[in-house]
C-alpha cells in the first residue's frame, strides 16, 4: 500500500507541473502574439509604408523598436546565463549527491559486515561459556 501512495503521489505532481507548464506556455504565446500585432507596423521595411494604408514609418518609432529589441537580448542573455548558471550547479549538486549516495552505501556494506562479525562472535563467547558452565557444572556433581 504504501509503495503505490508515492507513485500516486509523483503522478499527480507531474500532472500538476505539466499543467502549469502548458498554463505558462499558453501565456507566453499570447504575449508574443500580441507584442507582434502591436509592433508589426513599425517593423514593415520603408518600402512597404508607402501605400496609403499604412502609416508612415516613424524614426522615434524605429528607435523605439531597436530600443526594445536590445532590452530584450540583454533581458534574455542575461537570463540564459543564469540559466546555464544554474544548470552548471545544479549538475555538480547531481554529482555531489550520487558519489554521497554510493558512499552511504558502502557505510552501510561495511556496518552490516560489522555486524554479522559481532554476533558470530556473541554466539562463540555464550557456546564457550556454556561448555565451562556444563564443565563446572560436571566438577562440582562429582
């Protein structure tokens, strides 16, 4: 019973987490949908603005533009190197964790040879002081 609550457990975490990740998915295609609505103007090239229905290219807007698409790699490069930062760590942590691990295990290998050395010498020390006792025992009946 309680091997399957854990897996039970895992399961409904990793509904949750996919969830959550197709909620922020969804979100950030909304954004870039919108930013791409909201901008596409500006980005047409000079010779595309000359109809008269679109507007005429401005030089603030095509500043503002570069402006924002700089913000916006020094935003993410930032965040990729934090990123990487992490994953760096986070794969020496990984490391750290499995040779602990694999030490753990041959602590516990050599208690549990301790251990069994220790009771096989119990039980030789009570067989012999049962042969005295009985050989006492024998002395003192005769």
């Amino acid at each position: 019973m309680n091997a399957m609550r854990p897996e039970k457990i895992e399961g409904t975490e990793t509904e949750t987490v996919d969830t959550n990740l197709a909620a922020v998915t969804e979100v950030e295609a909304g954004i870039r949908d919108f930013v791409r609505n909201d901008i596409a103007y500006l980005r047409r090239p000079a010779s595309t603005t000359t109809t008269t229905d679109a507007p005429p290219l401005d030089p603030s807007a095509e500043a503002t533009v570069n402006n924002v698409n700089s913000l916006i790699q020094r935003v993410a490069g930032t965040s990729l190197a934090e990123i990487e930062n992490l994953i760096s760590e986070l794969e020496s942590l990984r490391d750290l964790l499995h040779a602990e691990g694999q030490r753990v295990q041959r602590e516990i290998s050599g208690y549990a040879q301790l251990s069994q050395a220790a009771m096989k010498s119990t039980r030789m020390i009570a067989d012999n002081v049962s042969q005295w006792k009985r050989a006492a025992d024998g002395l003192r009946n005769s």
